[in-house]
C-alpha cells in the first residue's frame, strides 16, 4: 500500500484554497455609505466603531459643537475634516483597512472606520 506524503495534502489543500471559483464574501452588514454623529453636548462618535465596504462613504454630522475628524496617518487613509460645525462631511474610503480617528479638540474623542473589501464583480 502506498501512502500520500504530507507534503501533497499541504499542496493539495492549498491549491483548493487559492483557487476557489468562489469570491470571499463581504463581511456580513457592511454598507457602501454610513452615518457618524458628532456629540452637540458630549465629546462622542456615535457610532464609535463602524464597517463599510471599499467604495464606500461615511458622513460625519456636526451639531452645533465644533469637532474635527483627524485621521491616523496610513496608506489609503481619507483627507481630515476641519473644525466643523453645524454642518455635514462626508469621505469617500478608496482602501481596505482599519481607519482609526479622533477629534483632536476633545481628548478621548475617538472612531473607527473598517473597510472591507467589496463584493468581487461576476465575470461574463
């Protein structure tokens, strides 16, 4: 009787992992736009923690407080919002990752903005 060296079911398992028909899947719930609320008389995001899809965008709404958006600086990461108030901004998330932010007038004032990757389009 022979047997199959480990070595082939490594090789076997990997080829069946890298080659699948099937796209990865968007994680399940994440919206191409969503909506960031900026405390008119608290120093919080709500919601603090959000996932959109790439491509997508987040509106901040700034009440009559002012606050900023200040972005840590990575690859991909969008343009900061300026001290803002009464008013809307949106940006647009071109990258996938983890885009951490704060609001720089107000310690502890912090978000999060995950962008997963975006359904892969069928082929014809």
């Amino acid at each position: 009787m022979r047997r199959s060296s480990p070595l082939v079911a490594v090789v076997a398992l990997l080829a069946t992992a890298c080659f699948s028909e099937k796209p990865a899947a968007p994680e399940p719930g994440a919206p191409t736009t969503a909506a960031v609320t900026a405390g008119s008389t608290t120093n919080t995001f709500t919601p603090q923690t959000l996932n959109v899809l790439q491509g997508g965008t987040v509106t901040w709404t700034f009440g009559t407080r002012t606050h900023n958006v200040t972005f840590v600086p990575v690859a991909g990461a969008p343009q900061n919002v300026t001290n803002s108030a009464n008013t809307q901004q949106s940006r647009t998330f071109a990258a996938t990752g983890t885009f951490a932010y704060a609001c720089t007038i107000h310690p502890g004032m912090i978000g999060t903005v995950n962008v997963v990757p975006a359904p892969a389009q069928p082929t014809r």
